[in-house]
C-alpha cells in the first residue's frame, strides 16, 4: 500500500461489510472470478 491508511482512496470494502452483514462470504468462479456474497439484518439491532 502506498500511503498511510487513512488517506487510502480503497481498500474498505470488505471491513465495511464485517461491520454491517450477519455473515458474508467469498466463492471462486471460474479460473478468474468470485462473488462476494452477504446476508443484512433486517433491523438494525440484529447486526452482531
């Protein structure tokens, strides 16, 4: 990474989704590809 991290312009997305999703996940697809799947809280208090 160049740069200290809090001047980054990327990089949070996944630390974003931890925060916010019940659970989420990475799957392969293909030899070049993945999806990055995630399940929300239907109300804000039921985030863990």
């Amino acid at each position: 990474m160049d740069g200290p991290a809090d001047e980054l312009e990327g990089g949070r997305g996944l630390d974003l989704l931890d925060l916010m999703a019940r659970t989420w996940g990475v799957t392969s697809v293909g030899d070049h590809g993945k999806w990055v799947w995630f399940s929300l809280a239907s109300q804000p208090d039921e985030v863990a």
